[in-house]
C-alpha cells in the first residue's frame, strides 16, 4: 500500500501540470529512486517535454539523464539538490546506502557529474545547482 501511494505522489507531482504535452516539476522532493527511474523512464518513452520550475532534489534530479536532454528545460526558479543517497534504519534515522549513491551516480550526465565532483561529491549534504550554473548544463525553457 505505502509503496503504490509513493509512486501515486511522484506521478502526481511530475504530472501536476501538463500543458501541450509538457510536463512541469515544480516542488519534488526526490523520493525511492526506482520509482522515478519508472516514472522517467515512461515519460522518456512517451515523447513529452519536462519543463523543471521549481525544487527537484534528490532522486528528482535523475531526469537529467534519463529523459533526453534537448526534452528538458529548467526557469529561472529551477534549483536542483543532489545529495548521496539513504535509507531508513531500524530507528528511522537514515543510514548511507552506497549502491543508491552509486545508482544515481550512474545516471547522471558527465557534466553534472563533473559539478558535483567539484562541490565534494555526493553526500550526506544537499548541494543546490541553480541560476547561470544550471543553464549552463540545462537548456532555459524557450
């Protein structure tokens, strides 16, 4: 059950707003990052635009390399976070996962990888790209 409302969230999150086969993220927190890698994935396949316009942290920031890069745009309000990835220990306090970091590692395009290098790599802390240094690796909604 918990599982199909999360996947619920990200969809309705990524699809909050369609508009002439647009696709805008506003305000997504990140979330399991098989889950976005399907919803990607599907809007990858399915042709339409994704249009960045708000936070897209964590396994958000995994469309970078999954939807091709000439359907994807940011706005100024765009601000992307990376951080390493986590999951809940059995106190809930998150414990590093290594094969998640390595996953989203992975995924990601050279020139963000190159970024996050220069900021320290992935970790435990959220690194915010937005503004000039974004549009430099992201093309500005037209």
């Amino acid at each position: 059950m918990r599982q199909s409302i999360l996947i619920g969230v990200a969809l309705a999150t990524l699809s909050a707003t369609t508009v002439s086969a647009d696709v805008r993220i506003r305000n997504d927190p990140g979330g399991i990052i098989s889950q976005h890698m399907q919803v990607f994935a599907r809007l990858r396949d399915s042709g339409e635009r994704i249009v960045i316009d708000g936070h897209c942290y964590s396994s958000c920031t995994l469309v970078l390399g999954i939807v091709p890069p000439d359907r994807v745009c940011v706005t100024p309000r765009a601000r992307l976070g990376f951080h390493a990835a986590w999951v809940p220990g059995g106190d809930g306090r998150p414990l590093p996962s290594p094969e998640g970091t390595a996953t989203m590692w992975g995924v990601y395009p050279d020139v963000v990888r190159k970024w996050i290098t220069n900021r320290g790599g992935l970790r435990r802390e959220l690194v915010i790209l937005s503004g000039r240094e974004l549009t430099s690796m992201v093309r500005p909604c037209r």
